[in-house]
C-alpha cells in the first residue's frame, strides 16, 4: 500500500506573491513575496505536504497580457522559492476571462480531475490554500479543507491549522466470524471504550492506549462461543490497520522504545514502524570466529 499524499493546492497571486493594485505581476519589480509564506511552507515540507499551484492568469497570452509579460516574473518566483528547498509537483493555470465560464477556471474543478481521481490522495489532511472566497469554493468543490489568507487568517496560523489536525482513523472489519469496529485518535487520551466480549483482552487493549498515550474505542462481536481466536485475531488486524491509517507517513515518531515488567511477567515485543522490509539470517560460525 502507497503512502498517502498529502497536497496543498496553493494559489499563486495574492497567497505566494502580493497581488498588486491592476492584478497582473508583469514586471519584475512588481514581484513580492508575501509575509511568512517561505518558513510556512517550509514546515508543511517538512510535515511531507507537497504542494500543486493553481492559478487563474485572465487572458494570459492575449494581447493584454502577453506571456513575455508573465514568464519571467514567474520564474524568478520558483527561483526563489526553489533556492529554498521549495518546488511544486505542477503548476496549473487557467488563461480563460470570467465571462468565458471556463470548467477549468477556479472555483472548477476542471483542471484537477486527474487529482480528485488519485486513489492514494489523503483527502483528511489535503487542502487548498489562497486568497479569494473563489479558493475556498474550489476547496468545497473539491471536498476538502480550505483556508483563505488575510489579515487575521496569516500563514503562520494557517500552518497552525493544518498540523494542529489529530491524527485519527477508523476501520471496519466484517467477516463470517466476526464484526469489528476500531478507532484511534493518537492526539487525545481518555474516553476509551473498549467492549470485545473478552474480559482480560479488553483490559489488556485498555493499557495499550493508556501507556500509549491515545485515544481508543472497540466494538467487537464474534463468535465467542466457539473460542475467542476469531475475535482477538480480527481485532488485532483492524487495529494494526486503524494504526497504521493514523500515522500516515510516519514522520515524527519514535521508531525506538523500552521494555517494562509488570508485577511478575515480562513480555518482549519489537516492532519497526518505518515500514521497511527485514532479513533474518540464522547461521553457525566457522573456526571460533566471533
């Protein structure tokens, strides 16, 4: 299974560069950047956010708009932003007037078909960030967040917003034998309610998310009275999945952790949640070797 991608689909003018007063940033020395936007794309970088621009440029490439007019400003745009680490995946712009009704002109959702289509696009944390009630009609178009910034909603505090999302996730597991309903909320802790027909395992999934410090809610129903197998396995199973969801690219966790006794047992378990592949040799050393 693919990673999820997490994309912000960015306006340009008025989000990244200040929009002057006649709209069209044809001169190089019309080119600015605005307030905070590099560090705060940046931490959404760093959060693994890729970013796609969309963009309405009226008339681009008529006459009173020539595209000699556009490119270089644009490009001294990227340039600025890529000596920072920061690119994008596309850029897609719209050259239609708003009496043409283009599908493609922003708030449509004509030139991000092929994004909405995407099956690994982690529609939870995507969002479209810009400046104009438009951008927010795009984002609503496209079922996802949106964030328009002003004087009161900055950078900074869209940045807040983005990350300050808790990582949670939900899954489902219904087969002949049993039917599983698992949630998790790695942010939050408490309010766990956990009901799987199975005393001890219960208790047991009740210090998980104690000691793991989140949130966890079970419902299970199996067939206990044959055995619990059924039950603890598919519990198992959709929780490691409910896991796995809510971490997403796993950035920021702690791939290390310690083993702690409880009154007379001791059980070890190790388990890398990088998602790489492991190898396991088991040999016999020759002549003494150490």
């Amino acid at each position: 299974m693919s990673t999820p991608r997490k994309i912000v689909f960015i306006d340009r003018d008025g989000t990244i560069i200040r929009e002057p007063d006649d709209f069209q940033i044809d001169r190089l020395d019309k080119l600015a950047l605005v307030d905070e936007v590099i560090p705060s794309m940046l931490a959404l970088k760093q959060a693994g956010y890729e970013f796609v621009m969309v963009s309405n440029q009226d008339g681009l490439g008529s006459d009173s708009f020539p595209e000699d007019d556009f490119w270089p400003a644009h490009h001294l745009m990227n340039q600025i932003l890529a000596s920072q680490g920061l690119t994008f995946s596309d850029e897609l712009i719209d050259r239609s007037m708003p009496d043409d009704l283009a599908p493609t002109r922003k708030p449509g959702i004509g030139m991000l078909i092929d994004y909405l289509g995407l099956p690994d696009l982690d529609r939870q944390r995507s969002c479209v960030i810009g400046d104009r009630d438009t951008d927010l009609e795009l984002a609503a178009n496209m079922k996802l967040a949106g964030y328009k910034i002003d004087e009161q909603m900055t950078w900074p505090r869209i940045v807040e917003a983005i990350l300050g999302q808790d990582r949670q996730a939900s899954v489902e597991r219904n087969t002949n034998e049993t039917r599983i309903s698992v949630s998790v909320n790695l942010d939050r802790q408490g309010e766990n309610r956990i009901e799987t027909g199975l005393g001890f395992f219960d208790h047991m999934l009740e210090q998980l998310a104690l000691h793991g410090g989140f949130r966890l809610q079970v419902s299970a129903e199996g067939d206990l009275h044959i055995d619990e197998h059924h039950t603890v396995e598919d519990v198992a199973l959709a929780l490691g999945q409910c896991l796995r969801d809510a971490l997403g690219d796993k950035r920021g966790i702690g791939r290390y952790g310690a083993t702690t006794p409880m009154d007379e047992s001791l059980a070890r378990v190790a388990i890398d949640l990088s998602g790489r592949p492991i190898f396991v040799q088991k040999g016999e050393l020759r002549d003494g070797i150490v």
